[in-house]
C-alpha cells in the first residue's frame, strides 16, 4: 500500500453491512486489488445473526487491516455510518457500500484531491464521464433531477449531492453535526452543511452498478421525506 504525501497518510473506509454473505469476499479483494492508498477497513454490522460476520472473520485472520464494529446506536444503516464516524479521529474517511455498487477505481484519485486540499471528494455519476448502470428507473430520476437542480439552485459544487460514495476529511465530520435520522440522506447533509460553511467540495465521475446478489436496504419512500427536508434547507439557506 501507498501512503500519500499530504494532509492525510490514509484511508479510513467505513463500511455498513447487512447480510452481505454473498458480497463480503468479494469486497474486500476489490478493495486490495483497486485501492493503493494506504488504508484500513472499518466494517459496522447491527446484530451478531448477521451472516456477513463468519466470512468476514475469516478474512480478518488473513488480513490486520479489517476492523469490525458493533452498530451502537441501534440498528440501520445512518446508525452504522454514524459509528464508524466516531470510531475515527484522523485521516481520510470514505464511506462505501458492501455490494461493488461503488466505482473503487477512483477512490486513490479521490484521495489525491483530498491531499490537494479539498475538505469532500463526492464520486459523482451526474458529471460527464458519471454514469448509472441498472437500478429502479425512478430511483435513478429522481436522484438525477436532486442533484442536478441542488448544483444550479443552491450552488452546490457537486451534481450528486444524493450519493453516499464520498470521501471527507476527518476535521470536517468532527465539525459537523449530523441531524439525519434516517438513512443514506447522511451523505447530502453533510455536503449540504460543508457548503454553508466553507469547506471546499469537489467532484470525480463514478459509475454506479446495482448490486448483482443479495437485498438492497435502500428504502426509498420511507426517506424521500428526509431528502426532500435537506433538498429544500439547501435552497432556502442559499436564498
């Protein structure tokens, strides 16, 4: 592994699972093969049933890298992020899904910028050279149309403001406090805040894939309501 030379020496990949059986190996070698920054894997489960953890603890015999982390605010998947939050106090931080839905092959470029002195690296797939492969088409739209719109109206430096794929300084997130209470709206909070405050934000093109095993967690009518808060607090604030 590479460390880079700059603000930070490293990655902190926080990573949520859920009854990730089938994803979880596969993961982890795409970590090592795609990510040459140095970094370590900090992975947050809900319940001790979770059948992510037996093959998980397997690889962490082969490997010191992997961390694992009870979810200690109760279970979901903002309460996980959250604990992986808490659990850093220095270096880079990215937070990546346990189903290869994420683009791993920008993660050093992210984290080169992040070292160039940008606060939040967002993986874009609104930008030119983006894209979005499978996924429910209203999904899609909708989450096309937010960020698009959040990058004229309220100025954001993203078109993406809805993707959970982003990386952040660790300062930022101690500076930040998180109102979400519902799930992956975590991500564009906390882009939406760094904005207000200052913080210098950039973007990468990432291609998103829907996952190809297991159950999405992603619930889109029980959040809407959430993003849709965030969505408007971004433009009222900019007004």
């Amino acid at each position: 592994m590479v460390a880079a030379e700059g603000r930070f020496d490293y990655i902190n990949i926080v990573m949520p699972v859920y009854n990730e059986k089938e994803n979880i190996g596969n993961t982890i070698n795409e970590i090592n093969h795609k990510i040459n920054s140095a970094h370590k894997i900090i992975i947050i489960y809900d319940f001790e049933e979770d059948n992510t953890l037996p093959p998980l603890k397997n690889l962490m015999m082969k490997q010191d890298n992997i961390f694992l982390l009870k979810n200690k605010y109760g279970r979901g998947v903002l309460n996980a992020i959250k604990t992986g939050f808490e659990s850093v106090s220095e270096g880079a931080v990215l937070v990546m899904m346990a189903d290869l839905s994420d683009d791993l092959s920008i993660v050093d470029e992210m984290f080169a910028r992040l070292n160039q002195g940008y606060d939040i690296v967002c993986g874009s797939r609104y930008m030119k050279g983006g894209k979005q492969i499978g996924g429910p088409v209203l999904k899609k739209s909708m989450s096309r149309l937010a960020g698009i719109s959040l990058f004229f109206l309220a100025g954001l430096p993203t078109r993406d403001a809805t993707n959970s794929f982003k990386m952040y300084g660790a300062d930022v997130l101690q500076n930040i406090e998180i109102e979400s209470g519902g799930g992956f709206e975590l991500g564009m909070e906390i882009v939406i805040k760094a904005h207000q405050r200052g913080y210098k934000i950039t973007e990468v093109p990432s291609i998103w894939r829907d996952r190809e095993a297991g159950e999405s967690n992603f619930k889109l009518w029980a959040w809407l309501p959430r993003y849709l808060h965030w969505y408007f607090y971004a433009i009222i604030k900019r007004s």
